[in-house]
C-alpha cells in the first residue's frame, strides 16, 4: 500500500541505507549482479559452509540437480488484464470476493450490504495458510482436504461499496465486514478445488468479539472510558503458523481506519499517536464519521486504537474459540511473522514493521514451547522481544525491549507501555531504521531471509556499490547464534531487485517471501515492475542464484499471500486489488468487458506432470 511509504519514524538512528553502504564499500562481488549477489553472503561458500553447518545442505547444493527446472513466463508476456504462467503449471481461481463462505450462504451481488458481507469472503486477499484435514482431523497428509485461513487486508470504499465516502452507519459495517479473516473448508473433488461445509467456517471481521493475552491484557491502556468490550482485527496483511497448528494474523495499517471528527477543541495528535501514524482523516474510510469506536476525538473511546496493532492467534480447528491478541508480541505494524523453534525447543518469531524506516524484531518464548503448553501457557504469553540493530561489518545484535533497561525506565512506567508503545521503545535503544520491512521467512538451515521493499534514500558514491539509488528494493538474509535464540547474528545483501532490471528475471519491490525445504526462495512483488511487468511470482535457487518467473498477476493488482498442501504439490497465492477495483483496467476473475468489477481472488497452482511447486 502507498501509505506504507510515509514516515512515522522521527528518531535520528542510523538508517540502514547508511550502514549497508559503509558495507558494501569494502566489497566488489555485487557487481557481477543477481547471481553474484545471490552466492556472495560471505563470499563464495554456500551459506551452510559459513555458518559451519555440516549436516543441513540443501538438495541442489552440488548443482547435479537444478532445483529450478520450468520454462519461465517472458517478460512480453507478463501484463495485461489476465495472468500468464509458465507453460509446465496451470492454475484455477477459487474463493473471489464476495464468495459465501458456505456453500449455501449468500450469492454475491455488488455492491455488497454488510449482512450478506458478513457471510462472505472478505476482499484483499493476503496471507494466508493451508491446514490439512484428513478424516476431520488435523494430520500430516489432507492434501485435498484442509481449512484454509486468510487474511483481507484492505478494500477501498470506491471498491467495495462503489462511492468514495460511506453514507451511513450501514455503508461503514460493509466496508468493516468485507476486513479481517476467512476461515472457510476447502476439498479437490473431480481435479477441481472448492468450498465445502464446516462447523468450523467463519468470517472474523472488525465486530468479531476478541480477547487479549500477556503482558498488556487487562492494562489501562487497553480500556476505554465507555467499557466497550474489545472486538475486531483489521487490516491483516501477512501471517505466520505456529509449530502447535494455530495460525497467527497481523495487523498492519491499523491507522488508516481512525479519524477524528472534532479536531478544534477534543482531538490533538498525542506523541504516541503520532509515531503510529494516526491522523484527522486516516486513510479516507470514513468510519469514524458513524462509528464511535474510530473516533480519535470521541473521549468514551479514548484509548480504542491501542486495541489494533498486535498479532493475533486463530484456531482454525475451534470456531467456538475467540481470536487471542498476543500482546508479548508487541504493538506495530506488523507485516507477518515467521516461527520457528530454536534451541530448547523455544518458539522463535521474526517480524518486520512495514513502513519507511521501521524496524525489524525477534520474540522468543521463555521457555519450550511444549513444555509451556503441558502447563496450559502459551508460549506467545511469556517471552521476550527484541528489535534489531545491524553493524556496519556484517554483524547484528538483538536488543530486549524491557522494562529493566534504564533507557526505557526514564520513558515507560511497566512493561506493558513499552510493547503497547514499542515504536518508541526501539527508538529509544537505537534500532537500526529499515526500509520497509516486509515478509520474513526461516529456511530449514537456519537461515533467515526478510524483504525490504524499496530503499529510495540510499546513496553509494563510488563504483564498487552500483546499486544505488535503491528505489527497488532488495532482500537481506542474516543468520542468529545459538540456533535462533541468541542475540547476535551475521547478515548480508541476498539480492538487489536493480541488478534483475534488463533481464529475464527482472523483479522490483519484494514482498511476500518464502523458504522451501528444498533451497528456493519464492518471492512475490508489490510495486512498480518495471519492462512492462504486472506483479508477479518468482523462484530463486538460493544455492545457484538463478531466479525464474512462475506466474504474472494483472493490471495494477499485488501478487501476495502463499501456503501448500504438505505433499508441495498444490500451491495458493492471492492476487489482491485488481485494477485497483477499476472495471475498465481489468475484470478479473471475469473476461475483460470493461465493465464487471473486478474481484480479489486466491489463484491454485499446480505442475503439469504433479511435481513439487518450484521445479
């Protein structure tokens, strides 16, 4: 989204542009370009030998058997009103906007009213993850059968209700209905997916009633002079799965959805808010005109907005369950977060802020994530977060946002106002400012990988560091100590989106990320492509740095969102905002008429010959 681009960030810490220029001026090895680029984190050993991993190479690490084997989509072919994909896969569109969520709900009519969105499939399909069922039951296998859980990070109102601004209070529960959550079945029957009936499917939407955990549950900042009971997530961009089959959403442009309708006399921007992005008008919803709730200057709702920001965890086995908002996670705008176990068997996650020079953080429960379950504790409840400082000689360090440091007593009363306020906090500890951290994802070695989506303010004066300006964006991989759990790590440039341009693998603007078991790196777009490109899919074999194009989106749409059914051989990915909801650009899922409003849609992907996804 274009209101990712602005800057909360008003702190004077180093930004990560000037580090990784001082970096990259003592090295020439990205000159030779992508691949050169992909191969160099520390020099030309494969990252398993720099790490010292003996026993966790990737198949293809040899190079006798390319992991990346299918006819890429040329770039002439990728635009237009209708996605392209490599002539070894095929793809079907399931699960449009507006979609009944059962298959006996309400057919979908535009534009939409708010009881029958309720029941429907929500727009801007985003992350997303596939649980497979087999016999009703979460098991290793289901690969066509499984719930599928996805995220509807935003719809804009000339989109979903066809008019710029709401009319009414009924126009507003819409647009709020049409956000959040889809937790629908879906089976492959006669070689096709489709949605089946579950006591399990559900929509969560900015009314769904849900409850707070960890340190800030209960806490002041999190209640409101009305006593409102808390409801509602939004804006819900990436996502993560826990190793215990729970899926985790992230509030990311919480902001956007608050106004303030007396500014006068009631409302001024408090130094909190301001770091968070909150304004008079947000981001043109117009929900705070007929809804209390999002109204900044309304003081019965004083301290609403606390309530978003946070990850939250959904049971996509338990309809009956309420989503539970982690607070020990903290408060951001959280693109997704990876999880992995580390050393102990501690949960690992890794976040990214997604606006211009935010930060990128790591939580680590406080003890097994088993044995903090046989106890009935969550392991997202007791941890630490740590936000990340990057060193100009390749190494980093994980700093604690807690209440025990000194620089953070003399700021916050508890450890509840640093997490609810954990911008600040890593201001404050001299986190290393970002450009727009995205997706992150953990290989199976223990690397990790995370997308910055553009860099416009890099400046490199010298010939040895040809990729600047960055307005493109580039992917960093860094690995931790202590298998995740420690609070040092190494990292350095995987690729630089520039160095693709003129090429058959040009890219720009990564954003949705993910490792496979195998060595590929998958990685989606969100931006300006350039040659003509619509958004698009691609693999990257991480051992060879060769990068090929699997799939290409349609005009003005963002390619996001990816899970597989276990076996790897059935892929999900989104393609969100098509045309920007302008008919006349494109109107996908429908053949192009000019005319039918285009609609958000999951895209299924799968090999001619039934191979794995990426081969």
């Amino acid at each position: 989204m274009s209101h990712d681009n602005e800057i909360s960030n008003k702190s004077s810490n180093t930004v990560f542009a000037e580090i990784l220029n001082k970096r990259l001026s003592r090295r020439t090895v990205l000159a030779g370009g992508l691949a050169t680029a992909t191969t160099a984190f520390f020099g030309s050993m494969t990252s398993a030998q720099a790490f010292g991993d003996k026993g966790n190479v990737s198949r293809g690490s040899d190079h006798k058997h390319p992991l990346i084997d299918f006819i890429p989509v040329e770039v002439a072919e990728g635009n237009g009103p209708m996605p392209a994909i490599s002539p070894d896969y095929q793809y079907q569109v399931i699960i449009p906007w507006g979609e009944p969520i059962e298959p006996s709900g309400p057919a979908f009519n535009y534009p939409p009213n708010a009881k029958d969105q309720a029941e429907q499939i929500g727009i801007g399909h985003d992350g997303m993850t596939y649980f497979p069922l087999k016999k009703g039951k979460f098991k290793r296998g289901g690969n066509k059968n499984g719930m599928l859980v996805i995220n509807h990070e935003f719809g804009r109102n000339t989109h979903v209700l066809g008019k710029s601004d709401p009319d009414s209070l009924e126009d507003v529960r819409t647009s709020q209905h049409a956000h959040g959550v889809s937790v629908i079945k879906i089976v492959k029957r006669d070689g096709s997916w489709k949605t089946a009936g579950s006591k399990n499917t559900r929509r969560i939407h900015v009314n769904t009633p849900v409850a707070f955990s960890g340190p800030v549950e209960g806490h002041e900042l999190l209640q409101t002079p009305n006593g409102n009971i808390a409801l509602g997530t939004v804006n819900n961009c990436s996502n993560g799965k826990t190793p215990w089959g729970t899926y985790l959403t992230c509030e990311e442009n919480f902001n956007g959805y608050f106004g303030a309708n007396n500014t006068e006399n009631l409302w001024n921007a408090t130094e909190e808010q301001d770091r968070y992005g909150f304004s008079e008008n947000g981001f043109g919803y117009g929900w705070h005109k007929f809804d209390r709730r999002f109204d900044l200057s309304d003081p019965d709702y004083k301290n609403e907005e606390n309530r978003f920001g946070w990850v939250v965890e959904i049971d996509p086995f338990d309809a009956t369950q309420k989503p539970v908002k982690r607070t020990a996670m903290g408060r951001f705008k959280h693109e997704g977060v990876a999880v992995t176990l580390g050393k102990d068997g501690r949960a690992v996650c890794y976040m990214g802020d997604d606006q211009r020079f935010d930060y990128i953080y790591k939580y680590v429960s406080a003890e097994s994530a088993d044995e903090m379950r046989k106890r009935g504790i969550s392991p997202l409840d007791e941890g630490s977060l740590y936000v990340a400082k990057f060193n100009e000689d390749g190494s980093g360090d994980w700093l604690e946002l807690t209440i025990n440091n000194p620089l953070l007593q003399a700021r916050f009363s508890d450890q509840a106002e640093v997490l609810t306020y954990a911008r600040i906090a890593a201001d404050l500890l001299g986190a290393t400012p970002m450009d727009r951290p995205e997706w992150t994802t953990v290989a199976p070695n223990g690397d990790v990988y995370c997308t910055l989506t553009n860099n416009s303010k890099r400046t490199v004066t010298d010939a040895a560091n040809p990729m600047a300006p960055n307005a493109d964006g580039h992917i960093i991989k860094w690995r931790d100590t202590e298998n995740h759990t420690g609070l040092e790590f190494q990292w350095d440039i995987f690729s630089v989106a520039k160095d693709t341009h003129g090429t058959e693998a040009s890219y720009s603007d990564p954003d949705g990320l993910y490792a496979d078991p195998d060595g590929r790196l998958f990685i989606q777009t969100d931006g300006g492509q350039k040659d003509g490109l619509n958004n698009q899919l691609l693999v990257a074999d991480t051992n060879t740095g060769e990068i090929r194009r699997l799939f290409t989106g349609v005009t003005k749409d963002e390619i996001t969102g990816l899970t597989m059914t276990p076996d790897r051989r059935t892929m999900f990915i989104n393609i969100q905002h098509p045309g920007n909801g302008d008919p006349s650009l494109t109107n996908f899922p429908e053949p192009f008429d000019g005319t039918t409003i285009p609609r958000d849609c999951t895209i299924v992907i799968t090999r001619k010959d039934g191979g794995i996804i990426g081969s």
